[in-house]
C-alpha cells in the first residue's frame, strides 16, 4: 500500500507538492479518504499522480535551464561591467594622485616666486612703496624680513 511520504520520496518532491498533485489531477483518478482521512492509494491513482508530475515538471525543467542559462550570462556581464568600472577607478585615482603632485609643484613654485623680490622691466613704473628696496630713512644697513606665513609656510620648514 502506497503513503503520500512513500510517493513524495519516490518523486523527489515535498508531501505538500502531492496533495497539490492530488488536487489538480482528474476526479476520477484521485485517491479516496478512508474515516480517518488518509487516503487509500490505488494503483491508477498513484500512476495519475506520477504522470500529472512528470508531464509539468519537464517544461518547467526547461524554463529552470534556461534561466539559469540567462541569470548566468547576466553575471557574466555583471563581472565584465565591474571590472571594467575598477579600471576607470584606477585610472581616475592616478589622474588625482597626479593632479595633487602637479598642484603641490605649482604651488611650491609659486611659493617661491613670492619669497624672491621681482626685477621690474625698464618701461615699468617704480612707485618705490616696497618694503624690501631700502630708502634713505630707513636703512640700517641690515635687512629685517619678517618670514612669511601662507598657507603652505610649514611645508619650508
């Protein structure tokens, strides 16, 4: 005599998917309950039961290949998108670091050009204000320069 369980492993599917196999299947074809409310197998009952399951778990086997043949094309695509975005990364981070070098250049060249006194060109006009060109009251004979404090003033020291 047949069990749902006995039938259910035989199938390699759940107790639960066969009574839904139960129910979908013919009337005629479907097992009867005993007074206790177990059902009494026949052997036309269990063929309808292994029939309705193996007539809708191939196509449904077909349509689970095939999507996992797509899910796994789209994590191919997936990994081919990432490492393609890692090498922008990459390539944008060594533009930066790049960037910053160039900026530190500049700015320690601008740095400096400010602590040297410029030569004015001969067609330029002299207003003699500079603190650093001696007069005649204010020449000591020594120069006092006070050390500039900028912004990158503690990268000199």
């Amino acid at each position: 005599m047949e069990t749902i369980s006995s039938i259910a492993k035989r199938l390699n599917v759940t107790n639960g998917r066969i009574y839904q196999i139960i129910k979908e299947i013919p009337a005629d074809k479907q097992p009867k309950k005993d007074a206790k409310g177990k059902y009494n197998f026949t052997k036309e009952s269990v063929e309808a039961i292994e029939s309705y399951y193996n007539s809708s778990s191939s196509p449904k086997t077909d349509n689970e290949s095939d999507l996992v043949k797509q899910l796994r094309a789209d994590l191919e695509d997936a990994k081919a998108e990432i490492k393609a975005k890692n090498n922008q990364i990459d390539k944008f981070q060594q533009l930066l670091s790049q960037q910053q070098q160039l900026n530190l250049s500049t700015n320690r060249q601008n740095e400096k050009l400010l602590d040297t006194p410029q030569k004015t060109s001969e067609g330029s006009s002299n207003d003699h204000t500079d603190v650093s060109e001696p007069t005649e009251g204010n020449y000591r004979g020594e120069e006092t320069k006070t050390p500039k404090k900028g912004l990158f003033g503690w990268l000199r020291r």
